[in-house]
C-alpha cells in the first residue's frame, strides 16, 4: 500500500511517501504554500492509497497550538481526496529531521524529512499490528 505522509505548516508541507510495499519511506518535495488541491493533485498522481497528516500534540500528549489547525486541515482534506486521511502523533519528528540533515546533509527540506520520520513511525506501528503473513499485502 502506497501511503503520503504529511507534515501540516502554515507555510509548507512536507511530504513523504513510501513504496508500494509500504516499507520505506522517502522524502519528497514538500507543497509551499499549503494548498489542499495541491495535495489531493499529489495523493492523485502518485496513486497514494491513504494520507497521514502529522498531529502536532505536545510532549505529554495534549492538544497545541497548531493541533486545531491541522486537524481541520485533515477534514478538508478528507473531503477532497477519495482515500483515507489519518493523523499520527507527530511528536519529535521536527527534531530527528533537523538530527539527519545534520547528520547526512539531506537535501530534502526539513518538513520532508519529518514527513518521512512520521511516516516511518507509522509503517512500523503498522507492521507490528500485522498478524505473520500479512505484511507488505
């Protein structure tokens, strides 16, 4: 399954997606300004299957600043795109991305990495919930 993650900003997106066995994922040019049609167009033309968005709560789980934004941001974009739109616990995500650019100096923009970190969060909750034989179907 071919899965876009989405790290939400007032001023970008990031993005992420994974491969068709839903096993890697991989930075991808983040959306600058944050348009829902432009994702939609994206989710579209890459045949993404379903879309994460990054739910920025705080460090102990409560709702932020930016959480109401971008659950609303989700709904709209649920409303434009005929696949399923979650959100995931995108805590820490800003900084591991800020770690790898240091670390590997990546050239995908920050928020892209994020996405791809989220991303990677998500695909190994997912796998661990997967019964022996399930996995990469």
């Amino acid at each position: 399954m071919r899965i876009l993650a989405l790290d939400y900003g007032t001023a970008r997106i990031g993005c992420a997606i994974s491969d068709p066995t839903g096993t890697l994922a991989t930075p991808i040019s983040a959306i600058e300004p944050p348009e829902v049609v432009e994702v939609a167009r994206l989710a579209s033309e890459r045949e993404v299957e379903m879309i994460v968005v990054g739910l920025p709560v705080s460090l102990s789980g409560e709702d932020s600043g930016q959480t109401a934004l971008t659950r609303a941001f989700a709904s709209d974009l649920g409303e434009a795109v005929e696949v399923p739109v979650e959100t995931w616990d995108e805590r820490f995500t800003t900084r591991m991305a800020a770690q790898t650019r240091r670390q590997t100096g990546a050239g995908s923009a920050e928020d892209s990495i994020a996405a791809a970190h989220l991303l990677e969060s998500y695909l190994q909750a997912a796998a661990s919930r997967a019964e022996p034989g399930e996995r990469g179907q």
